[in-house]
C-alpha cells in the first residue's frame, strides 16, 4: 500500500513537472517591433504593375488568391515587409500623436495603414498594437481639458475596435517635473481602465534615466526599457545590463514585466560631440557602407550593436529572465546574413 502511494505522488510531482516544462516550452519570451507610419511604403510597396495600392492588397491572398475586394497579381510577391514582420510577436504601430486642433484623431493615411496591418495580423501576422506618442507639450494641453480628454479616450476606443488592436502602448518622451508626472500617471491609469474594459494590453515605453512616479510602473503588463541612446557608447551589453538591474531593484519591477530594448541604429560615438543627439544611422546603412566584422560594433564615429552584442543581450535576457525585446525599428534591419532580426528570433526558438 505505500509503494502505491509513493508512485501516486511521484506520478503526481512528475506530471506537475512536465506541465510546468511544456508551459515554459510554449512561452519563449516575446519579440515585438516598432513600425513607425513612415515606414509603410517603404516596406509595403505597391504590386508590380503599379496598379494596386499596397494597402489595398492582402498581404497573403486566400487559397484562390483573392479577398473582399482585389486580385492579387499573379506576379506578386511577397514584401520585405511581410518577410521582416512573420519573426515577430507584436507589432507597436508608430504612433498616433495628439492631432491640432479640428484634425481627426487618426489621419486617413495612418487609417490605410491600420487597415492593411488588420488583414496582415488577420492572415499569419503577429498582434498589433497602437502606440501613442509625443512630449508633455503635446499631452499636458489635452489633459487639462476635460472635453478634449473624454473625446480623445472615446476616439481610442473607437481605433481598438474598429483595428481589432490587441493593445494600447504609451510613449511619452518624458513627463519632467512633478505636475508633468501627476499628468501621467493620470493617463496611465486613464489607458488601464481603457485596455480593461477591452481585454487588452497596456504597455508603456521607458528609461532608466528619466524616471516615472513609482505607482506608473505597476499599471502597464510590460515595460520596454529603453536601453539606448546613453551617453557615450550608446547602447553596450554591459550598460544594458545595467539599466535593467537598476530598475528592477530600485522599483521591485518583475523581470518578466520588463522588455529590452534593442537598437537597430547607430549614434555618433563621442558623446560629447554637438552632433550626438542629432546624428544617427541605421544599421542596414551602416554595414552596407562599412566592411565591418560580426564582433565590431563601431564604424566612421558610429556606434552601433552588430550581430555578437545582439547575441550577448540575448543570453542577459535569458540570465535575468526578461519577458522579451523590442526593437526599435523594423525597417533599419538588414535582411542579409549580418540581420539583427535572425539573432533575436533565433534565440527565442532555440
């Protein structure tokens, strides 16, 4: 009788275990990307015959090559675009800003956008998300008015539903003094009962080195930690590390409720330099016009992170046991072998 009821609770213990395995192998930490507006065209170009608006082309076709309203070429093609975007999780379209005054909350070029992103993520694509960006002088007017708050939210529901988001993501470059960050936190927790209402996610974009009031970070389901665009060597693994470290224990911050971030550009290397803030270069630009090694991560003045630092940021996510990365951004990758994107994915499905 206690050899049946050691095999029970060894059965027990070994079926808890292999569901905890097999969860785990079903949750690799996620991989987003930002998708700013003005990349659209560039990505998504218009079918060969220049008779059919990339917009207006379903990015996959259905079994007999048609949808609700085109006939996809029998030359077409699949973008670079389309290519890039099936290694990612989440897409954070880039951005709604806060319109001027008698402008519609979504321009009718981002609506194009959105609708073709829609039937991408409703083919094979991954979530998409709307972020929403711009500085304090951009929010500040907005929330100290009540009508303008009540129709701004309204309008955001309104985007949700009709895009099928799966969520809302705040980026705002940065609430300053202790007013600003009054102001922010109340938007925050304005987003939250929002994406709730919904069954959405929230997710903000932040830094180490300008912080948020305390309470700010509880709100959002993850965090993109800004791990870029530090003084000097811009954005090294050791740095990262860093800022990682320092938020989790200076705001009790989960590690997998933070996201790293990962730049796909270069800044001028001499952070002392007046250009520092104003120069940057993709990383596709970069190695095209540079010879450069997997290891280097510096060329003409630029720093940047090249294929080993990617891979190095991985396995500190894997040590620290991060949700994820984001990267800013999509169309700055190179598709060759040297590709940042390859890394990244690679290292969530090994």
């Amino acid at each position: 009788m206690k050899s049946m009821t050691k095999l029970f609770y060894t059965f027990i213990i070994l079926s808890h275990f292999m569901m905890i395995q097999h969860v785990y192998a079903q949750s690799p930490r996620n991989l987003g990307t930002y998708l700013p507006s003005y990349r659209m065209k560039q990505l998504f170009p218009q079918d060969i015959s220049g008779r059919t608006a990339w917009y207006k082309m379903h990015p996959y076709g259905s079994e007999n090559g048609t949808n609700d309203t085109e006939v996809l070429p029998i030359d077409y093609s699949f973008s670079r675009g389309e290519l890039i975007l099936k290694h990612f999780d989440e897409v954070y379209f880039f951005s709604l800003r806060i319109p001027e005054k008698g402008e519609p909350l979504l321009s009718l070029e981002n609506r194009d956008h959105l609708t073709y992103l829609q039937r991408l993520v409703n083919s094979k694509g991954p979530a998409m998300n709307l972020c929403i960006s711009g500085s304090s002088s951009d929010f500040i007017p907005l929330l100290r008015d009540d009508l303008k708050r009540s129709e701004f939210l309204e309008g955001l529901e309104e985007i949700m539903d009709s895009f099928g988001l799966s969520g809302l993501d705040l980026d705002w470059e940065f609430p300053g003094n202790d007013q600003e960050k009054e102001f922010y936190s109340s938007l925050l927790g304005d987003l939250r009962s929002l994406c709730d209402s919904k069954g959405k996610k929230l997710t903000i974009a932040a830094s180490r080195f300008h912080p948020l009031p305390a309470e700010a970070y509880s709100l959002p389901d993850k965090i993109h930690l800004m791990t870029y665009d530090f003084f000097g060597r811009h954005s090294t693994a050791e740095s990262t590390r860093e800022a990682l470290e320092y938020m989790m224990a200076r705001y009790e911050i989960p590690p997998e409720k933070l996201i790293m971030g990962i730049p796909f550009y270069g800044r001028i290397f001499d952070g002392y330099s007046p250009d520092y803030w104003k120069k940057a270069q993709s990383y596709r630009e970069i190695i095209r016009q540079n010879p450069v090694l997997p290891h280097e991560d510096e060329a003409e003045g630029y720093y940047f992170n090249g294929p080993e630092t990617v891979q190095k940021k991985t396995e500190i996510a894997e040590e620290l046991s991060l949700g994820g990365f984001f990267v800013w951004e999509i169309g700055q990758d190179s598709l060759g072998k040297q590709s940042l994107t390859r890394i990244l994915w690679e290292s969530q499905n090994s």
